[in-house]
C-alpha cells in the first residue's frame, strides 16, 4: 500500500462534490437558474449551473493553495470561456448550450489528460476551474493565501 500522508485528507463528501462538479454539465439541475442571453456576467452564468456553490468554493479554495490558478473572478471565467469556445459555444448561446459545452470541454480534459490533482484525486482542469470561480464569488479565494510547493 502506498504512503499518501503528504497529502491532506479528502472528505467522502469532497468526493461527492468533485464528481458533482465533473457532471455539472450533464443534467439540468433543478436549481438550475435561467437567463437571457446577453443579461449577467459569464462568471454568474457558469456558477448558476453549479448545484452546490458553496461545495464547489470550498474545492476550489483547496485547489488554490495547491495549484497556480487565477484568484480573480473575470480572470477565471474567461479561461473558461476560451474552453468552451474551442468545443464551439459562443456568447450568445443558451445555458443549454453553456452546459453542453462545458461537459464537452470537460470531456476533452479527460482525453487528453488536462488533468489537476487534488489529494490524489484527478479532477479536468475545466471542473477545477469552475471551483475555483466558485471560490472567486464567494470571496473564499482572497482568505487563503496561496501555497505552491
């Protein structure tokens, strides 16, 4: 059995979340928020897809201290608008189509091996993304410094 006491503990509850963050974009939540196409900012349009932002935030806050992602909300969601454009999403689309997009874009994370780590855990880049933009809007990104190592 392998040693993995240099990495922090992952709840069984962070895994649900992680795999809830991976399958955001395959179902329409119920609390799934609706809006028009040119109303809202990206970052508030790709939070409303996420069923437990709070959830997401606190991942997102852990994958912070051990990645190099962007802390800045405008900063995050236009790393994921440029993923999502690569599957062919634009602007103007529906959250229907933001959806579809998203777990396109997260599916190509997984076959090319756009992967972060997390506890040992393997995460697509775009779900870490939408945790840590979910840390971003929630304010939980500016209470933790960062930690590279």
């Amino acid at each position: 059995m392998s040693d993995h006491s240099h990495h922090p503990a992952i709840s069984r509850r962070n895994v649900m979340i992680l795999g809830g963050v991976a399958l955001v974009a395959g179902a329409l939540p119920a609390s799934f928020h609706l809006f028009e196409p040119d109303n809202g900012s990206l970052a508030e349009k790709l939070a409303s897809l996420l069923t437990d932002k709070e959830g997401a935030a606190r991942l997102g806050v852990l994958l912070m201290k051990a990645h190099s992602l962007p802390r800045e909300t405008e900063a995050i969601a236009a790393t994921i608008e440029r993923r999502v454009q690569s599957t062919g999403w634009t602007k103007g689309g529906t959250p229907a189509e933001l959806r579809d997009a998203l777990a396109a874009r997260i599916k190509q994370d997984y076959v090319h091996g756009d992967m972060v780590d997390l506890s040992g855990w393997q995460l697509a880049r775009t779900s870490a993304e939408l945790c840590a933009l979910a840390a971003s809007m929630t304010g939980a990104a500016q209470e933790t410094p960062a930690e590279h190592g």
